[in-house]
C-alpha cells in the first residue's frame, strides 16, 4: 500500500499546523526530511526539516506512531511545525518529492476502517465530530468514537445470530435433542430485542436535531409579527417588516445559539387562502417547514379578533401529536380583542418590539430536556434506517414462527441481521456455524 500526506489542520494564521502521513514509507520520509536515524515510537522528536537542496524549511516536532498503535494502524508520521499557509505547504511538497502522495478526502478514516481499528459507526461520528456545532451533539458524539453504537450493536447481532443458529438447527438437525420450549424461547427474546430497537429508533428521531440542528418554524396568519419575533431573536432586521399583509412570501432561515444548542429558526408565510400563486408557493413552503420543524411557535394577533384563519391554523397544528408547540399572543402592548380562550390551550403573551426573552427559555426547556434522555442516539438517517429495517423483518419473523413457517422465519432473520450489521460492520454465515456447532455438541 502506498504512503498517503495531507496537511491535518485548517489553512490559514495559527501557532502551528500538522502534517501527517500514513503508510510503510512514512518513516524513512521521516528520516529523510530530518536526517535523523530513527525515532522513539510515540515521542516528540525536535527536529529541524529540509529540503531536497539541503535548505533548511523549519524546525518541527516529530511524532511517530508504529503501526499496528495508530490511528490507521499503519505508521504514521506528524510533523507539527510553526503555522500559516506557507511553511506547512513547504513541507507537505517535499514529503510528496519524497515518494508519498496526496491523501484523498476521508482517506486516512478509511484506511483506519479497512484496517479494523474503527468501524462504520465510529468513523461517521469523526466526521459529524469535526462538523458539530453543539455542545451537546459533541458529547454524544464522543461517545460513539468510543464504540458506544458499536456495543449496541454487536449486542442486537449476537442474539439475533444466536437465534438464527437455533431455528437453523431445527431444520437441518431435527433429530437432535432440542430443548421442548424452544420456540417460546425464541419468541420471547426476539419480543425484547423488538421493543429495544424500536424504543431507540422513536427516540433517536425525536432527538434528531441534537446532532443535525434543532429547527423552530414560526408560523401564524399574516402580519401576526412573525417576522418581528424573528429580529427580535436575531437581535438585528432580518426580516422586512410592513403592515402589508403577505410581505413575507418565502420561508427566511436563519442560525442562532440558544443555550447550548444551535438552532435553525424559520420566519414562514403567512397563512391564508390566497389567490396570488407567488404567495400561494410561500405559504405551502411555511406546511413544509412546519413538518420539517422540532418546535413550532404559533402566533396570534392580540389586537384582532379570533377568526377562521386562527382557527384553520389551530386545526392543522393539532394534527401534530408528537411536536413541541408554543402558542404566543403577540402585541400584548395593544387594546385586546382576541378570546386566549377560544384557543383552548395554554398561551405565552408577548410583545416582540420590546423582547422575547420569555420564548428563548421555553424553547431551551424544550431542547434541554431533549439533551436529558439517555437513551442511545442514532446519529445519522443510515443508522435511522437500518435500526427501523431490522425490527420491521423482526415483527414479520414472529409471525412466520407463529404459523410454523421456519424457512421464511430464518429468511427474514436474516434480514434483519444484514441490517442491523450495516450500521458497523459487515455479516459473515460462518458466526451461524460458530453457534450451531458452539451451542449444541451436534454430532457428538
């Protein structure tokens, strides 16, 4: 295998930047560029770096990682010198002179993948790692380098294989002496791996937006002060704001920090019966981002009275059993005409010229509360996926065992065990024959 390079830190002005490479060759660039004869495995080495005409690029630290004790479980080199954009360049172009070439994107976690120092699990949460923009997301993430998906899991997978190697026993060895209640046996561990896996797929897609971002819509009929509320969380005129009914036409994003979450807040159309097609696109864009939405802030008009546009609205949102809403009466400042009781629901009265310091903590309650549930966290829509296949073809193996059909029960826990191992790592029958011939002294 050939010996990869890339500079491992972001261009730019800093103190210092990393060059690393990874391969058989790393070593002896090493030693070349530092003309030094060797180096202590895992300590730094101050050495001064140079060129192919003998010119002097810089004095860097050396750290050397024997392979299989690295990252990639090849050897691997960091030369960590002085920062900015020209010394480490200097020094990745005469690593590449020397025989290494350029590293492509995500290739030394994938030589880490290939050669089984980290899984599929672990190596999406590196890259959601380096991405994150949230507290939280970065201690969950954390987590999963350590392997905490990946035990999840080889859990779900060991009783799953440990259950195929059963059924498969009966079939092809049914003269053996079999324990009588087997087939409760299985049934029983198959109904709590079940409800694991479909207790951590509801969970994890209801926390999506710990890792992905949290998304808060604003919504309402028009010139309610959506807009408003929207510079008033963002501090600055975001939002064009008139009297005109409809000055709002598309959905307008914008990111803010709340606490320690970062959140995507959406100022949407207003929403009414509208013949205008421009404003009839905008509004069906303000459905889409209410579907698409972790919160949802419904805003009602306290200086006009409840009417059928409030009361559609109410309708619609009550659709969504399982999402976070606030209802606020805004302009609270004027002469009330709006019955807060024809909403039948609690209400946060506000007046967003002023502020909306009282809506930032309600939707911090929200999401802190989202950040308490310890439950495992699938980070990723794959992950989702593969969690949401594997108890679907448990459910349909259930009931083929019920009606005796032990062929198509063994097919579809198959399944279910393609599924879940795409999360981490791939499956291999040959663990089938481990456990029918490690479980059962077959053949004596």
């Amino acid at each position: 295998m050939d010996t990869i390079a890339a500079i491992a830190t972001s261009h730019g002005i800093g103190s210092i930047a990393v060059i690393r490479l990874s391969g058989p060759d790393s070593l002896d660039i090493a030693k070349k560029l530092s003309k030094k004869d060797n180096f202590t495995p895992r300590h730094a080495s101050l050495s001064s770096l140079y060129n192919l005409n003998d010119e002097l690029i810089d004095e860097s630290l050396v750290i050397y990682f024997k392979a299989p004790r690295s990252f990639t479980a090849e050897d691997v080199i960091e030369f960590q010198c002085h920062g900015g954009i020209v010394v480490a360049d200097m020094i990745l172009n005469e690593v590449l002179k020397h025989g290494a070439r350029l590293a492509e994107p995500g290739e030394f976690s994938k030589r880490a993948f290939l050669n089984g120092r980290i899984d599929l699990s672990e190596a999406e949460a590196i890259a959601k790692l380096i991405e994150t923009r949230s507290v939280d997301a970065a201690k969950i993430l954390t987590r999963q380098m350590k392997g905490e998906v990946k035990e999840f899991v080889e859990s779900v997978r060991e009783n799953l294989v440990e259950v195929l190697a059963f059924v498969e026993v009966n079939i092809d060895y049914a003269e053996e002496d079999l324990p009588q209640d087997l087939m409760n046996q299985i049934k029983n561990k198959l109904d709590v791996l079940r409800i694991e896996l479909k207790k951590t797929y509801e969970s994890s897609k209801r926390r999506e937006g710990i890792i992905e971002g949290f998304k808060v819509s604003i919504v309402g009929k028009p010139n309610v002060g959506k807009s408003s509320l929207l510079n008033s969380l963002l501090n600055y005129d975001r939002a064009i704001i008139s009297d005109i009914a409809g000055t709002t036409r598309d959905t307008i994003e914008e990111d803010i920090r709340i606490g320690s979450h970062l959140i995507k807040i959406v100022d949407t159309a207003g929403i009414r019966e509208a013949n205008d097609t421009i404003e009839q696109i905008g509004i069906e864009r303000s459905k889409k981002a209410i579907d698409e939405s972790d919160i949802v802030i419904a805003m009602f008009d306290n200086s006009r009275e409840f009417d059928e546009e409030d009361r559609q609205i109410l309708e619609m949102l009550n659709s969504y059993d399982e999402k976070d809403i606030l209802h606020v009466i805004n302009k609270s400042d004027l002469s009330t005409k709006l019955d807060s009781s024809a909403l039948h629901v609690d209400v946060i009265k506000l007046n967003c010229f002023e502020h909306a310091d009282n809506i930032v903590l309600e939707i911090e309650k929200i999401l802190d509360k989202s950040s308490l549930d310890d439950a495992l966290l699938l980070t990723s829509k794959r992950q989702m996926e593969a969690v949401k296949t594997t108890y679907e073809s448990i459910e349909m193996s259930v009931e083929l065992l019920s009606e005796g059909e032990l062929e198509l029960f063994a097919f579809n826990l198959n399944e279910a065990i393609m599924s879940i191992s795409a999360i981490s790592r791939g499956f291999d029958r040959v663990e089938i024959l481990d456990k029918m011939f490690g479980s059962f002294c077959l053949g004596k």
